[in-house]
C-alpha cells in the first residue's frame, strides 16, 4: 500500500512537471528586471541562510557563492515565470480558492505534524505565508484543471536491445 502511494506521488509530480514544462516551453513572457533581480536576492539569501543551518563551512559557501547565485537567478526566473503563466490559466479557467480549501489545507498540515489548526494557521499568518498557500492551492488547482483536460499519452521507452540492432 505504501510503495502504490510512492508510486502514484511520483506519477502525479512527473505529470505535474510535464504541464510546467509545457506552459514553460509555449509560452513567451519576458520578466520584469528589477522583479527577478529583487526575487533573485531574496532566494539567495534564503539558500545561504539554509547552508548556514545545515552548518556548511563558510569557506566551502564561499567557494560555491557563484554556483548558488547562478542556479538561483534561474531557479528564480523559472518559478516566477511559471507563478505568472499559471495566474493567468487561473484567470482564464475561472479558478479560485476558498476559505475552506485554505483551512482544509491547514489542518492536513496540522495534521501531519501532530500539531493544533490554531498554531499553525498563527504561524502561517505571522510568516506571511498564508497568501503562498492559497497561491499554491490555486496553482494545483489549476495542474489538475489542465491534465482533467489533456489528452494524456503514454510513452514507451525505446528498447535499448531494438536500437542496437538498427545498427
């Protein structure tokens, strides 16, 4: 039972992934500079404040500030792409959220955390993070919109034995 749910998330993240992909690849949306560059800070900061957490040594930050700075300018170019892409499927599909959806949303992490729905909707509020997480319900919402309307297509992988004998 277990290794059926693994394997249905990994089903649904792959679809999930395919849909960005997707939009990402069809759609043309230049960002707005100063957006990306102040979004781009913000997630540098937020990596080397994690690293620091983790306890990695200053001297082996240091040496990789060039990889994160560069990882992150695309991590973060790609993520806001995809928020406006997907505000705008939204838009057009009608999709909203609730209230109930938020709190539904609350207290299955509540849940999973074996904490109350108060504190951690308090938490979530004081963080700034409630408005992500109607975000994100919005977002997966309309994933789900999009695949319930896609034409899904299964692919085979080619046999590698097949391709030799082309050869």
């Amino acid at each position: 039972m277990l290794m059926e749910n693994e394997r249905d998330n990994l089903i649904a993240r792959a679809k999930r992934e395919q849909v960005y992909e997707y939009l990402l690849t069809n759609t043309d949306l230049a960002l707005p500079e100063a957006l990306s560059t102040r979004q781009t800070e913000r997630a540098i900061q937020r990596r080397l404040i994690e690293l620091q957490q983790q306890g990695v040594p200053e001297s082996d930050i240091a040496a990789h500030s060039d990889e994160l700075r560069t990882s992150a300018k695309e991590d973060v170019a790609r993520d806001l792409r995809l928020s406006f892409i997907l505000a705008k499927v939204a838009e057009q599909l009608e999709i909203g959220v609730t209230d109930e959806e938020v709190n539904t949303a609350i207290a299955q992490i509540a849940r999973r955390y074996n904490r109350r729905f108060d504190r951690v909707r308090d938490e979530l509020q004081n963080g700034g993070l409630l408005d992500q997480l109607a975000e994100q319900i919005r977002q997966d919402k309309c994933v789900a919109q999009l695949l319930a309307d896609a034409k899904i297509v299964e692919v085979k992988e080619a046999d590698p034995d097949q391709a030799d004998k082309k050869d």
